[in-house]
C-alpha cells in the first residue's frame, strides 16, 4: 500500500509504507541513519514504534524536506 498527500510540509503523514516488519525496518533505516520522530503523549517504545489501539505499529521520521513519513505493520 502507498499512500501519497499533495502537501506542503505539515504536521502529520504525508506520506506512509506498509511493511511486514517494522521492527527491522526501522532497525535497517536507523543503521543508515534515518531518525525516527517521538511525539509526547504517544507510547513509543525504545525504537519509537507506536502499537495504536487497533493493533497496528506505526513508526515516523521525516524526508529531508521535513515531510512526515510513516511506516505501518498492520495486524
């Protein structure tokens, strides 16, 4: 799935991949050196996985524009 906004940079996902893993997508993405975002009032574990109340994991950073990128495992 690929989910693409037309926007100009703005504080929420303009931009989100599914993925099988996330947890080592964000292991792999982290090695070549891609933040990933902490948002308050988000129970983020320690690689800043969010599990949303629907079973979801969703992770975020940002492109070099500031975009907001997501990744998603789906349950």
């Amino acid at each position: 799935m690929l989910r693409i906004d037309q926007v100009h940079s703005v504080p929420y996902t303009a931009l989100g991949w599914a993925v099988s893993d996330i947890r080592r997508t964000v292991h792999d993405l982290s090695a070549a050196g891609v933040a990933f975002q902490r948002y308050d009032g988000m129970n983020q574990d320690r690689d800043g996985i969010w599990h949303a109340p629907g079973g979801a994991f969703v992770a975020w950073f940002q492109d070099p524009d500031g975009h907001v990128l997501s990744l998603t495992q789906f349950q």
